[in-house]
C-alpha cells in the first residue's frame, strides 16, 4: 500500500475536512481514504468528452408536431 502526504494544506480546508469526517463518525484518514478511492474512480473530463463524442445523435420529432399529435386524444 502507498502513503501519500499533502503539502501546504490551509487551515481552513484541514477544519472543513476534518469536520465532514467527523459527521460521517469516520478518521480524517478514513475519510479521505474513501474520497480519494471516489475520485480514481471517476471518469476524467477528456473521458467524458470522448464518451460523448462517440454517443449517437439523436433526432427527435418537433415538440410542435407531438403536441398536436396528442391533443386530438384529450
């Protein structure tokens, strides 16, 4: 397992942190632990942009022409 060690981590983020842990009745590094697990996991954004990029167009019929197919049923 690898140990990481952040620098220059200002007072007001260490509270805010430690404060979200504390809520969630977890360590600091447990904690962090989780939410770093979260992030490797998430896609990056060139990630997400090539995914959309490759996702189909789709054409859809004008709202205009739906509604008025629906209103002669009402």
């Amino acid at each position: 397992m690898t140990t990481i060690q952040v620098r220059n981590v200002s007072e007001e983020t260490s509270r805010a942190l430690k404060a979200k842990a504390a809520l969630e009745g977890r360590s600091l590094s447990d904690f962090l632990l989780r939410e770093l697990d979260r992030i490797a996991t998430r896609p990056s954004r060139a990630e997400l942009l090539e995914r959309i990029e490759r996702r189909a167009v789709a054409t859809l019929e004008p709202a205009s022409q739906v509604l008025a197919e629906q209103r002669p049923n009402r």
